[in-house]
C-alpha cells in the first residue's frame, strides 16, 4: 500500500487539533472535538490542504497510535512494517517510531508534553467508546460478564453480603469449592433459565474503587450501594454515591438488614432520593433491591437485577484478540513467588502467554481461578491468579500480552524510559491552571470540582452559586461536597476525575495532604464565598487569578487558660514545633477535631507583646474572637503563600 492510498484511506477523517496547544492531552478528549469549531484544513472537498498537525504522546501502543491516527490499526501495522518494524495491536512503541509512520500519513507531528497519555497513565476514558467502533470490530464483540464493585457505609454489611453472595455460588454446587480470596471472584446467576456470570471485585468500599481509577483501570461496571435498612443513607453512603456518580457508572441499591425489627425503607428512599439517588419506586432508574446478608433474603434478586442492569449498558468485549487487562491485586508468596490477580478486560489469557505490567514482565508459569484451581485460559471479565511474573506489580497496573519475553523486556526498557521523562507527573496531576488550558483546547467542557466547607450552612451557598456559573458553555460540575476536613478519598476521587478541591474553611488531614502532594491535585483555601466564587469564574473565562498554598508555621499547645477582661480567656501555650507569628493566622483542634479558625489578638513572651515565639518557649496566645480553650488544645499558626 503507497503513503498515498494510506492517506485517502483514513486521512479523510483525521482532525487537527484545536488550537494547536502545546502539551495537549491525548485523543479520547480529543474527539469531543472542539468548543468552537476548529477550522478545517483539510478544505471542504477533503483534499489536504496542509499536514495536519497531530501531537503523539512518548509511548503509546500500536492500537493507541491506530486510534490517534484514526486509522485501523491493521493499516498502522502495515506502515511500521514498511519502516522495518514488525510489531502487533498491543506492541508499544515510542514516540519516535509512532512519527515515522505518522508523518508518512501526512501528519505533522510534535511529542506532547510528558504524562500525556501513555503507557501506565491510562485515563478512564481509555476504552473506545462501542459506537466509535467499525463495524468489522463490533462485529467481534460478544456479551461479557459485567464487574462489580460493592460500596456504601461503614457496618452496613457490605463484607457480609460479598461473603453472602460467595456462599450462594458454593450453594449452586461448585465441588467442595471454598473460594479462596484472591480480590474477585465471579458468581453464577439464572436470568430467564439462562445462566449468566457476574464478576464481584471483593474489595468493598469507594476507596478503593476511586484508587484504582486515579490509576487508570475504569475496573467497575456497576456499584451495588448497600444501606442499612435501620441505618439509612450515612456520609459515607452519601460519599459512595458521588463516587459513583464521578465513574458515570450505574448502581443498584442493596437495602441490606431486612431482617432488623427496626427499619424504615421509605425513609431510606426518600433519603436516597435527596442525596442523587432517585430509585425505581420513586419515578427514577436505580433499582433497590431488598436484602439480607444475614439471613440470605433477596441475595438472588440482588444477582439478577446486577444482570439485567448489566443488559442494559451493553457489556461486550472481543475474547478473540491479545489479552488486556489490569491487577487488582498482588503479593509475593513464599512458595509460588509473585502472583497477581488480574481482571482480564479485552481479549483472552492464556498460561504460558507473555506478558507487562507496568514495569513488571512475566512468561506466565499458571492461572489459577478463583477457585484455586488451574485453568488454561481466561476470557473478559474473568479473575485469575496468574503466576510466573519477574515481581510483585502493583494494583491498578495495566497489563499487556506482547510476543515473547524478549519483546516483554525490550517494552519495559521503553517504558522505564518514558517513566523516567516523565517522572513527578502522574494520572492524577491537575491543576485549575491547567484544566483551562484543557477547557480552552476544548478536550472539557466541564470545570470538576469537590467543595469541602466546614459547616453545612456554607456548603449550599457555595455549591448553588457554583452550579449556576457558565461561561461560554464551559460549566462547573460538582462531583462531592461534604462537611468536614479534606480527606484521603476526596484527593483520590480529584485525581481519579480531574478535578480540583476547595478546601473552604477545613484543612487537609494528615494522609490528605501526603497524597495531594503525591497525585497532584490543586487543593484551593479559602475563607470567604465570594473568593471561591470569583477564582472558579476567573478559570471558566481564562483570567485566573494567582494560587495560594496553606503554609503551617508551627503549633503551640494550650496549657493553662488565664481569663482576661470582658470575659474572654488567653491560653497559656507551649510552641511544640515551628514557630508562632502574630500576623499568622490560627486554628484550634481538639482531638484533631478542628474547633475554631481565625486571626491572633495578641502574641506574648512573659509581658512583653511579641511578633513571633519559637518552638521550645512558652507564650501567651489572645485570639481573635475565641476564647473557649481547653488544656490540651493545640493551636496551629499557618498562612497562605502565593505559589508562583
Ligand atoms: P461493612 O463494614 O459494611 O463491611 O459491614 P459488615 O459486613 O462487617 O457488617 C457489619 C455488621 O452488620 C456485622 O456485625 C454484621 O454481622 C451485621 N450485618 C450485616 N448484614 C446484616 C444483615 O443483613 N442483617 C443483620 N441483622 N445484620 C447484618
């Protein structure tokens, strides 16, 4: 095939990127298109008027490149073969062997800035959606188990139902079978007399599942929601939801504790309703199972709606081409050596297939099932232990089938290259600044945001008045808000989603804030509405204004209280660490609860009015417009420094 008929055959339908800016994100947002329409190049007739411009990430797999190129990948395959190279669909290549063949097409190429989709940086927007697929490649599709992911709040049983539903298939007769854990299992369901299997992820809980996305692995086909009937909708129900919602994947509404005396469905339905969730009865889509993990009533009803939810988003996948999949989790066995479980996505895996994850390779020695026992093969959606890999990769690795060890070691050698080009970025690296350079090149159109106030009264004003600003067509989308201080899980589902956190009146806890600094999120301090308002206005028309990072100076411990006059008190403090400036600004806590935030009255050294006290010396700490302390308290003196 000549460049030429290369180019007439896919050229057509290639797009120039809009704007043409530099560092630009890769092609799944790049179909959107763009926010206004992007000149086109090409000429009305669709004869090439100039290269098109087109930017290539560092690494990438030959499917990625086909995709990039919106071409087949068979007809990329034959452009690196005529530059000598013979590679397959899930051979990666670098971004040097990707411009041969691109430019050949036409293309006029640039590497995109590092952490741009490539390999191990995968978005959860990395499978092509079915409606952009041939027709040749829908046609490869066959139906594949959905997997599931069970969430909700602390007791409100989802272990006992996982191990409930896990039991049930021991019931249908597997021999002898006690499943062993291995993160997942999949279970046997009739549906209309006809059997169907569902894939259960046996990790519980929305962390994990907002882990694995900031990771790159979209693992999760539908979220059971367990609620305690008695219990209802808790803040980590409400956390669960917005997680969910974030993923855009469906849930099914598990009513667990049927069994309890004391339980209100319809409260919980209507609860349900003012958190998002608007189920079946109530006019809406989610469907609300009944159940009890205790008793087992309702289990099979809870399996069936899973499938038919599971009908409805029209879950395929093609079981006849290199496997694709990712870990869900892993250990080093004393005996076996490393073993990993890994969730086969695309395609089948076979023992004895060669494989990458990550920078791990492997000439896989055996699959397990979930079972234990050996199998020789494991299609979509399907759980297996896989043993025979060079070490331990880590949970939410992708993993690739490549043609042999050699070509295994040869992608990890790229791979370790491109990691290291690429080093202090990661998936979940976002800043404002950046998602408007985004929201310009028109790869969003939503600004995704998780507000953390410290009061309820703060939060609605603030989502409200959020919700309601569009700039030319660019929206804010609030993906969770919640009372309390940043936590963990709200960095994880910001870098899992893109979005940036608004940190109003609450700090960060102690693992929040390792983990932003980690993942990279923008977390934003403020203390007055409208500020939040006006930066989050500024980032939707471009004209952000400068970023501002909490500094903590130091921390003083309240050791003796002394009233003063009109009726307040000043603490008698202990600086523990850092140090304590006058104009800093102060917070209490109280069992690493926070109790008050403010400004500092008055600093002192024995009697005299000073501007700053060390660590190791005692002052006396007047605040202003706090005076409630008890012995124990700690007051920390921070501030807030413009970052470049
Ligand atoms: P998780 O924290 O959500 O994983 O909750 P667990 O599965 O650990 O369950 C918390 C508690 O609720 C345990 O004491 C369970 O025995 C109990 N529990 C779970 N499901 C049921 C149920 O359907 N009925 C009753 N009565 N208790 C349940």
């Amino acid at each position: 095939m000549s460049p030429r008929q290369f180019r007439r055959g896919g050229g057509g339908r290639g797009r120039p990127r809009p704007g043409g800016r530099p560092g630009g994100r890769g092609r799944a947002a790049d179909r959107r298109g763009p926010l206004t329409p992007a000149v086109d190049d090409q000429g009305a007739n669709g004869v090439a008027l100039a290269p098109r411009e087109l930017e290539l990430p560092p690494m990438m797999t030959v499917e990625d490149l086909a995709k990039l190129l919106e071409l087949r990948p068979a007809a990329v395959i034959q452009g690196l073969i005529k530059s000598g190279i013979f590679a397959t669909m899930n051979q990666i290549i670098d971004y040097d062997t990707a411009a041969i063949v691109a430019a050949d097409l036409g293309f006029e190429v640039s590497e995109a800035a590092p952490g741009v989709q490539s390999i191990g940086q995968t978005t959860d927007e990395e499978e092509a959606p079915l409606e952009e697929l041939s027709a040749e490649e829908l046609a490869l599709l066959v139906p594949r188990p959905p997997v599931v992911t069970v969430m909700g709040h602390v007791d409100h049983g989802k272990t006992s139902l996982l191990d409930r539903v896990r039991q049930a298939k021991v019931a249908v007769g597997e021999a002898g079978g006690i499943t062993q854990h291995i993160g997942a299992y999949q279970v046997d369901v009739l549906v209309d007399d006809q059997p169907r299997k569902i894939t259960f992820l046996d990790t519980p809980g929305h962390e994990a599942f907002t882990a694995m996305r900031a990771r790159g692995a979209q693992a999760t086909d539908i979220a059971v929601l367990v609620v305690a009937a008695d219990d209802g909708v808790m803040p980590q129900t409400r956390e669960a939801i917005d997680h969910a919602h974030a993923a855009k994947v469906p849930i099914v509404v598990a009513l667990n504790k049927m069994d309890r005396p004391d339980i209100n469905p319809d409260r919980v339905k209507q609860q349900l309703a003012d958190s998002g969730v608007l189920v079946e009865e109530y006019g809406g889509e989610v469907p609300l199972v009944p159940v009890s993990a205790r008793t087992g009533d309702g289990i099979d009803d809870l399996l069936t709606t899973i499938a038919l939810v599971a009908d409805v988003a029209d879950l395929k996948a093609n079981p006849n081409r290199q496997a694709a999949g990712f870990v869900v989790e892993a250990r080093l066995d004393k005996a076996r050596g490393p073993v990993a479980t890994v969730l086969v996505q695309q395609g089948t895996l076979h023992a004895a297939d060669a494989v990458v994850i990550g920078t791990v390779t492997g000439k896989l020695r055996a699959l397990l099932d979930d079972q234990g026992k050996r199998i020789t093969s494991a299609g979509p959606a399907t759980p297996v232990e896989v043993l025979g890999l060079s070490a331990v990769p880590r949970a939410g690795d992708r993993l690739a089938v490549v043609d042999g060890e050699k070509a295994a070691r040869q992608q990890v050698a790229l791979i370790e290259r491109a990691a290291e080009r690429e080093s202090g970025r990661t998936s979940g690296d976002v800043s404002l600044e950046d998602i408007f350079t985004r929201m310009q090149a028109g790869e969003i159109r939503e600004l995704n945001l998780v507000v953390k106030a410290d009061v309820q009264g703060s939060i609605e004003p603030l989502v409200t008045s959020l919700e309601r600003l569009e700039e030319e067509g660019l929206r804010v989308r609030v993906l969770h808000r919640g009372t309390g201080n940043v936590t963990e899980s709200d960095v994880m589902l910001a870098a899992a989603s893109k979005a940036i956190i608004i940190a109003f009146n609450v700090r960060l806890e102690p693992g929040a804030s390792g983990a932003a600094e980690a993942q990279k999120v923008d977390v934003r301090h403020y203390d007055v509405i409208y500020n939040v308002i006006d930066d989050v206005r500024r980032a939707l028309v471009g004209m952000l204004g400068p970023r501002f990072r909490e500094v903590v100076y130091g921390h003083a411990e309240v050791r003796q209280i002394f009233p003063v006059r009109k009726g307040g008190a000043a603490a008698g403090c202990y600086v523990t660490d850092g140090q304590i400036t006058r104009n800093s600004r102060a917070r209490v806590t109280r069992d690493e609860q926070l109790v008050w935030e403010g400004g500092i009255a008055m600093l002192r050294r024995v009697k005299d009015d000073v501007r700053e006290v060390a660590a190791g010396y005692e002052c006396g700490i007047l605040l202003d417009g706090f005076s409630d302390f008890r012995e124990g308290d700690v007051i920390e003196a921070f501030g807030r420094e413009q970052v470049s």
